[in-house]
C-alpha cells in the first residue's frame, strides 16, 4: 500500500543499498558530489547546529510542532515541510520518515568514539537510521534517537536525506 504520494511527500520503502545508488546518481547527473550524512553530521543538523536550542526533538520540545508521528499522522507520511522547522531552516528531522545515515550501527560506539566527527564503526551488519517516522511514538521521534538495521531492508517509514559535499 502507498502512504502519501506526491512530488512534496518524502520517498518511503526505501533502504539503505537504493539510497546510496540515488546518492551515485544524483552525483553523476549533476558532477557534484552527493551522499548520506553521517550519523555525526546528521545529528549536528538536527540538533540546530551552532543555532542549538538544545530541543528534545529537531526545532521544538513540543513534537506536534515539528513532527508527524503515530499521534497525529492519519495513518501515512504527509507532506514535507508543512510543520515548523528546526534553527536551521531543516524541516521533518523529526517524524515522517527515519532517515539512512552512512554509518555503520553499534549500539556502544559512542562510549568510546571519537570526540570530533565520529564516522561510526569501520564495520557492521547494520546500518544507521535517525528522527523517528510517521508509525512511532514520540521518544522515536527525539533528536538523540538512533536505530540499526538491515541496509537492503526498506519499510513504510524508512527514506533518506542528501548532504551536497562542497
């Protein structure tokens, strides 16, 4: 079944293996280089960047502001950008989809990793996901949420979001 459709829906059913060949593409088409954000950098942008507010979710403590989520979803993803966006302008970094991040997923690495842009793990069977999607419960949703799974597994509430490297 389709769960929102439309050019200003966010794609869905997706998982990490056609997010990185999107990435190749988008990169061949344009000769500039796109791709996944690392769980890091992700993250950073979430939180509002040197902009922080310190928000339990992406640009608000109240998840209705910024969120679509099992509490106010009608059953599918909606429309990108039509709740508030966090302090730097990024819209849905909270709710509608989890977003596929480059990163290996190790439930312990941030106990021992690097303190400046950790690039995860150099290996793993999983793949990170971030910011929660349409189907969750708020605590999905916050900014510090982190989840593994399977890169060639796409579900109802899994897309992704680009990061142009300069």
């Amino acid at each position: 079944p389709l769960y929102g459709v439309g050019s200003n829906y966010p794609m869905y059913y997706v998982n990490w293996e056609e997010a990185q060949e999107f990435c190749r593409k988008l990169s061949q088409l344009t000769g500039k280089t796109y791709v996944l954000p690392t769980e890091a950098q992700w993250e950073y942008a979430a939180r509002g960047g040197v902009k922080s507010k310190g928000y339990k979710y992406s640009g608000s403590n109240t998840i209705g502001n910024v969120a679509w989520y099992r509490d106010n979803n009608s059953s599918s993803t909606h429309p990108v950008a039509t709740k508030q966006p966090n302090e730097l302008g990024l819209y849905d970094m909270s709710g509608n989809v989890w977003e596929w991040c480059s990163d290996w997923y190790a439930s312990d690495y941030y106990y021992d990793s690097p303190q400046s842009n950790p690039t995860g793990p150099p290996t793993g069977s999983r793949r990170v996901l971030r910011g929660g999607g349409w189907i969750n419960f708020a605590e999905y949703c916050r900014v510090s949420n982190r989840l593994g799974n399977n890169p060639s597994f796409g579900y109802i509430h899994r897309g992704f979001r680009v990061v142009l490297l300069l």
